[in-house]
C-alpha cells in the first residue's frame, strides 16, 4: 500500500501566498479581484492526490487522458484580462480542471461551463456570452463558439501561432473574432481546436 503525503492547511495556505507574491506580482498580476480569487480558491482541490504537493509551482500539472492544469500565471493572466463584470453571463471552455471556472463563477452574473468537445457537437441552449473565456490555447476558433458569442462580446484565450502560445484577446464584429496577441506564456494546447493539418507535397 503506498501513501500519499497530503500538505497541511498551513502549509497549502503558504504556498498560495507564495504564488500570489514571487509569480504573479512580479509578472503585473496584480489586479485585486484576481489576486482575491487565487487567494481563496485552493488549486490543490483540482489536481490528482499525487500532485498535490506541487499545486502552486510555476508549471502546469498533468490530470490525465492528454487533459492539463495551467501554469498560476497563466490563470492569472487570463483572468486579469478578461475581467469578468456582475452583469455578464459568460462561458468558460474548461480544459479539464473546473479550476478556471471556480474562478470566474462569483465575479459573472452568471456562467456556464462546457468541455471542447460540447463546442465542436455544436450543442447549443442559453443566452449568448457577453465573455467566453477559453481554458487553454488554440489554434482556431470554432464557428460553433463564436455563434455563442453576443455581437460585441469578447473572448480571451491562449493562442498558439507558429508553435508559440500567448494569452489573446479578441471581439465579436461582423460575425468575425479577430485576436490581439497580448503576452507570451506558456499554456496548454487544447487539440480539439487545432487546424486541420492539409496535405503538403
């Protein structure tokens, strides 16, 4: 039988601490509902028992079957930039955590939570989102997500250009979303969203 060490509350509390002062302070994460939610939100509760101890460290942590938990700053970047009103409604494309979600669901109006998979079966229902926010980096934007944005709304994701991700940000106009590529960083790469890969002679 193998145990598992599980942090403390203390010692889980200092390691949010941490989180908030060394990653994202000193990354310009310094937005103070960001900086309340990732306060109060234990990241350790959406992570396997096995990585527990690792929660808070600058990295992105594996949950199995290809899904992963974002980097803190990521989160925090993400976020920050899409600051998420009391009279929106907004949609979270979850990567596989909840985490992000958990995040968003007291400072929206109200929030509905989809997988990629949803997005791509083209499943609809609900008011359209003043805010979608995506969990991960993509390569393309579904035609299928972004009828599901109001005329106006905004999205901020990760987008991954030429192999390199960064947090964007993009707006609704014409029934198009143009992005605006904001900070490099790592995030990872939800596949259901890549490009078709064509054939090349």
């Amino acid at each position: 039988m193998t145990l598992i060490d599980t942090p403390s509350m203390e010692s889980t509390s200092a390691a949010r601490k941490a989180m908030i002062d060394s990653q994202l302070r000193t990354s310009g994460v310094t937005a103070p509902f960001v900086v309340r939610r990732m306060g109060e939100v234990a990241r350790e509760d959406y992570v396997p028992a096995s990585a527990k101890g690792v929660a808070y460290m600058d990295r992105a942590i594996p949950l199995g079957d290809g899904r992963m938990l974002a980097s803190p700053l990521a989160h925090g970047m993400l976020l920050q930039e899409a600051k998420p009103a009391a009279d929106e409604h907004v949609i979270v494309v979850d990567g596989g955590s909840g985490y992000l979600a958990e995040l968003v669901r007291p400072l929206a109006g109200s929030l509905k939570v989809i997988s990629p998979e949803e997005v791509l079966a083209a499943s609809r229902g609900g008011n359209k989102a003043d805010l979608i926010l995506i969990d991960g980096a993509i390569e393309q934007m579904p035609d299928s997500l972004a009828k599901r944005l109001a005329d106006d709304g905004r999205i901020v994701t990760g987008l991954v250009q030429g192999g390199v991700t960064s947090v964007a940000a993009g707006r609704k106009s014409s029934k198009s979303v143009v992005f605006i590529p904001l900070a490099e960083i790592g995030i990872p790469r939800l596949s259901a969203f890549d490009k078709p890969k064509g054939w090349s002679f």
